[in-house]
C-alpha cells in the first residue's frame, strides 16, 4: 500500500501521528506538501519556507523526502494519489471553518476514487470535542475545561519514524526558497523548534510562573509560531515541560490553546460573529485604528507592543491583552480590526487563539466576565515598572526616566515626535 500523508500545519516528524501509522503499516509513504500561494500573512511565508526545508532535511534523512506541489491541496493530493497510484490520504485534523472545508472535499474526492482517507489526531493535545461538559456540545468557560483536561489521560507521545519509504521515480518538486526573515531570531523548522524547547525549558521554566507576565523579561518560551506551524506537537511541549518542577503555569497555557481549539470547533464563525453584542455598538474610526496598527497612539505601553508585533512578527501575550482591551473597550473600535491586524503580523497567527483571544478581550465571546477593561498605566506600571520594555520598542521615548516613561504627556518639555494619547489621559487611569 502506499500512503500519502497530506501535510498542513504539522510540519515535523516527531510525534506525529498520521506518519508514524503510514511509516509502520504501508509499504511507501509520500509526504505531501501543497504550497497554497494564497496563505495570508506577510511574515508567515519565510517562516513556512524555513520550516518545509527543515523537514525535508529531516526526511532526507530517513531515507524520504518532502514531496512538494502548488496549488489546491485536495486537487493535488488526488491528482498525485492517481499518478503513483496511492491507495489512501491521510491527514491531520484541524478545526476551522476553512480547514474543515478543505477535509469535507478531500474525503469526497476520496469517497468517489475509493481512495482510503483517514483523520489523526495530533494539532492539540486533547482532540477537540473530545471533552463536553454534561448536557453541553462544548465547554465555554476556561477553568472547567481546564479540570476535565487535566483529569483526562492524554496521547502518548511517539517517536520520530526510523525510516520513510518513497514511491520509486516520484518527483519530489521543490519547495519555496527561504527568505531571509528580518524578524528577530524566530527561524523556522522543527530543529529550531525542539531546540529552543530543550534549552528554554532547562533554562527558564522554573522562572515562567513568576515572570511569564514581565513585558521585557523574555521569560516565555516563544514556541507558538513553532505550535502554529506544528513543528512541534503540544503533546511533546507539555510533556517535556511536565517533567520540570513548576511547569503547571505553563501547561495551562497549552490547555488554553486547547480550549480556544474546541471553541472554534464548536463555533465555525468565531472570526465573525458577536456572540454577545455590546450595546454601546462600535466606532467607525479608521485614523485612530490606523494609529494602533502603526503604535502611535500616544500611550506607550500600546504603542510598545504595536510595534514589537511589527518588529518581530510576536507580541507578549500581556501586551496583546494591553493593546486588544485599549483598542476595544477604549477606542471602541471592532475587535475583528485589531484581529486582521493581528492574523497579518503574527508569526503565530491561527484562526482558533487569534480570533478566541480576540472575543475574550474584547468580551463579546463565551466568556463570564464581558466587562474586564484593563488600565494601560496600571499594566504599565506592574509589568513594565522600569519602563525597559517601552524603551527597547519606543526610541523616541527612551530617555525619559521612570515611572514618565509610562506618562509622556506630564514631560515638559513635550517629546517631539510622540503623539498625545488618543483618549484623555485623565480617563486612562480607571
Ligand atoms: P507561552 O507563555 O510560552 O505559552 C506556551 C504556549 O501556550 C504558547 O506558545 C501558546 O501556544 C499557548 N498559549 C499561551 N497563552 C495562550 C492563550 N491566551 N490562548 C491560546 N494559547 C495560548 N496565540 C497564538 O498562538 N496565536 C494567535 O493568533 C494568538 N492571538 C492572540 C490574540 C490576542 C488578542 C491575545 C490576547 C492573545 C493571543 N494569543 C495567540 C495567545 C498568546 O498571546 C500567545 O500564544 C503567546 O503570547 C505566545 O507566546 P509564547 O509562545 O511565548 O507563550
């Protein structure tokens, strides 16, 4: 039998489930990527580059190699599973609306070449809708979905195959060529990946409870464009992790990824709709969203991870919650302005924690506490206290001393070139 696993957003070989059952039971295994020229996202595409190189190293390796075509991923799958011939294609599940699309028409198009089409599991830790609370099709508060999931038995993690066998005389095609990504040090690839999960967990694990909310500390562990991508499984991350003392901080992060997962599972317009629309309804500024997008709207702290976001493709996950509730519940602007914003810069960008971040922050989603607004000078003052991190991302700030930093608008003389704050100052510290 040969087997061609359709490759999507699980760019590894490690504990991937769909390769690791084609690599024990079929007799060839074509690992399948279809460069989609129409992928969204301008800094994504040198990540994605990164990582289908690194794969096909890693396959080369093992005796394979990551077979490439453009186009439509159905259209191609099938049309490569005719020419070989290949007797099945098997893929990993995922869970928006578009993904879900896409899976819909590739099992008909198997169902009508009687082609064997299977789903694996494989991009969250526990499957979506896997967990439902009684009575519910799918859990809409964090901490009970955190309980069930951590009581639940997960996946075992599973080794990277030994060896790929490939269809004699299948063409490998060729795969985009990396650009050089200006964005920090994020490169892309499943090495990159599990070494920055190897030294990140000896190194800075046991301090992420304490600091993982310190603007400037650098004290997460920055894998979500390698989770986004699926260089590395969340199974791994959280059982790597598991082994070190105080990693409960952080594998309930993993659990919140979990969490939005399903959500979006159960809700398949999640980047559209208001499930709890707000009565003050929304304003219809482009200038003051333009400022956002371009961190100059006159409040550091937002300006601060405005452009970290530009300068890296990342943003802290404190400054996304600063920037999200300012650009929401301050500005009054759509949450659905912030989150195409976000879906464009993002490394990490996903349909699932983008837009479920975005309807949290914004509180027209599931969640029990619409109202939460947070207060920029206050967030300033307790995770940025010595103002390091507004310094490193707003220069023309950056020889104001503290607690000013986080206050321009008190500095006399004013700080040529830096905008007053779009909303009256006096009204921020609420
Ligand atoms: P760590 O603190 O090291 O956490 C480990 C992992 O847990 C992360 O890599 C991520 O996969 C997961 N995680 C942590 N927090 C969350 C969360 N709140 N929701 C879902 N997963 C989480 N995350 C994305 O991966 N993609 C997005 O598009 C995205 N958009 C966001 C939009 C807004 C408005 C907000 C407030 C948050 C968003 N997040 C998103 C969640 C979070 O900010 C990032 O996952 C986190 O900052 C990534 O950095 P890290 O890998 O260092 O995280």
């Amino acid at each position: 039998e040969t087997v061609i696993v359709l490759l999507n957003r699980d760019l590894r070989v490690h504990d991937h489930p769909a390769l690791a059952e084609a690599c024990s039971r079929a007799r060839a295994v074509v690992p399948l990527f279809v460069v989609d020229l129409a992928i969204r996202g301008r800094h994504r595409a040198g990540f994605l580059a990164e990582a289908l190189d690194d794969l096909r190293s890693s396959l080369r390796d093992r005796g394979g190699d990551l077979v490439v075509r453009y186009g439509d991923p159905v259209a191609e799958a099938v049309r490569l599973a005719g020419e070989l011939p290949a007797e099945a294609i098997w893929a990993s599940a995922d869970v928006s609306a578009f993904a879900r699309r896409r899976e819909r028409r590739l099992a008909e198009a198997c169902a009508v070449r009687r082609l064997d089409f299977r789903l694996f599991p494989g991009l969250t830790i526990v499957p979506p809708g896997e967990l439902m609370p009684i009575g519910g099709d799918h859990y809409r508060v964090f901490t009970p979905y955190w309980r069930a999931w951590s009581a639940t038995r997960h996946r075992p993690v599973l080794e990277a195959p030994s060896l790929v066998t490939l269809p004699e005389g299948i063409d490998p095609g060729t795969p985009p060529v990396p650009t050089s990504p200006p964005y920090g040090d994020l490169r892309g690839g499943e090495t990159v990946a599990r070494r920055r999960l190897e030294l990140w967990t000896k190194l800075c694990l046991a301090d992420y409870a304490e600091g993982h909310d310190a603007l400037a500390e650098d004290q997460t562990s920055m894998l979500s464009p390698y989770l986004r991508f699926g260089c590395v499984s969340p199974s791994e991350v959280a059982a790597r992790a598991g082994d070190h003392p105080g990693a409960e901080d952080f594998v309930r992060q993993l659990c919140w990824r979990d969490f939005f997962y399903q959500v979006a599972l159960a809700f398949p317009d999640l980047p559209r709709r208001d499930y709890r629309p707000r009565r003050t309804g929304w304003n219809d500024d482009e200038d003051a969203a333009e400022a956002w997008r371009q961190g100059m709207t006159g409040v550091p702290i937002v300006d601060a991870g405005m452009r970290q976001l530009q300068a890296l493709g990342w943003m802290h996950n404190r400054a996304r919650m600063i920037v999200g509730s300012f650009l929401t519940k301050r500005l009054n602007i759509h949450w659905r302005v912030g989150g195409e914003h976000f879906a464009e810069l993002l490394l990490d960008g996903d349909i699932p924690s983008n837009w479920g971040n975005w309807q949290w922050v914004a509180g027209t989603g599931n969640d029990t506490r619409p109202n939460r607004v947070l207060n920029p000078l206050r967030q300033a003052r307790r995770f940025d206290a010595d103002g390091t991190y507004v310094r490193r991302y707003v220069p023309e700030l950056a020889a104001l001393p503290a607690p000013l930093i986080h206050e321009p608008w008190r500095a006399s003389p004013p700080v040529p070139g830096y905008p007053a704050p779009l909303v009256p100052y006096w009204t921020m510290d609420r």
